[in-house]
C-alpha cells in the first residue's frame, strides 16, 4: 500500500508540474504582447516562486521515498559485511613472528639491526650501546677478583655515582 501511494503522489506531482508549466508558458506569451517592464518583473518573480515550490515538492518527495528502516538495515548489513571482511583478512592473515630482542637487551629495540651476511664489513658499536655489547664487562664489575667483599663495594659505588646523577 506504501509503494501504491507513493506512486499516485508522484503522478499527481508531475501532472501538477505539468499544469505549472503551462500557465508560465500562457503568461509568457501574454506578457510579451504587452512588453511591460513591470509586467516582466512580475512574471520573472511568479516564474521564481513556481521553481522553488517544485523544488520544495521534489525534495519533500525524495524525503519521503528515503525509508528510515530500509536505510537502517541497509547500513547494520553493511557492517556485518565488514565484520566478517575484517573476520576473514585475520584468519587468512599469517601469524606474525615476533621480533627478536637484540642481543643481551632486556627491552625490545623500536629497530632490530639486520642479522650478519657473509663478508660483509663490521660495524662500529655507539658509545652509548657499548655496555651491552657482547663481549663487553661492566666497569663496575671489572676490578672484581672474586672476593664478594670487592664486588659489594663496586656495586656500592656505582650505587653512589647513580645517586648523585640523580641530584
């Protein structure tokens, strides 16, 4: 019944376009027999007035064909299609190696330096990466002898530097 009356109205709006098109036709023709140029502007404002209100009519009758529930289940279909999309791309998505830490780093590096190829040249350690070369003894720890008394005071006195840079 909707569409039926749908429909009808959008027939008797182009008959009522159709009827408006005539009279601006008519009243056309008549003014130009007179040639007024008052009579002209009056025409210019009818024919003005006549093309908003079909505009008007043909956007109240495109609000009217938009059906809120069929443009409601229009978009949750849309997002199911995309969920399952979304469903699909991760199963069929290979599982991702985890990064490998960089040597004797106990966080993981933002960039993990490219394994060694044969014969290609050594690279230089930064200053500041240099402690966690390997290879490489703490300068703390590098006077120690073996006796834990020595390696306590090591550790206390970078304890102690610590402590001041903090300061």
């Amino acid at each position: 019944e909707a569409k039926i009356s749908e429909v009808e109205t959008t027939i008797e709006l182009l008959v009522t376009r159709k009827r408006n098109a005539l009279l601006q036709q008519r009243v056309f023709d008549s003014l130009n027999k007179t040639g007024g140029v008052k009579e002209k502007e009056r025409a210019n404002r009818a024919q003005d007035a006549v093309l908003e209100a079909e505009a008007r009519a043909r956007a109240l009758a495109d609000l009217h064909s938009r059906d809120i529930g069929a443009q409601l289940d229009q978009f949750s279909e849309d997002q199911v299609i995309e969920r399952q999309m979304r469903d699909l791309k991760a199963k069929n998505k290979p599982p991702r190696d985890l990064p490998l830490l960089h040597e004797g780093k106990a966080n993981p590096s933002p960039l993990i330096p490219p394994k060694p190829q044969k014969n290609a040249p050594v690279k230089k350690v930064a200053e500041g990466d240099q402690g966690d070369a390997p290879g490489r003894v703490d300068p703390g720890l590098s006077n120690t002898t073996g006796t834990t008394g020595k390696v306590e005071t090591n550790k206390e006195l970078n304890l102690t530097e610590w402590r001041k840079s903090l300061d």
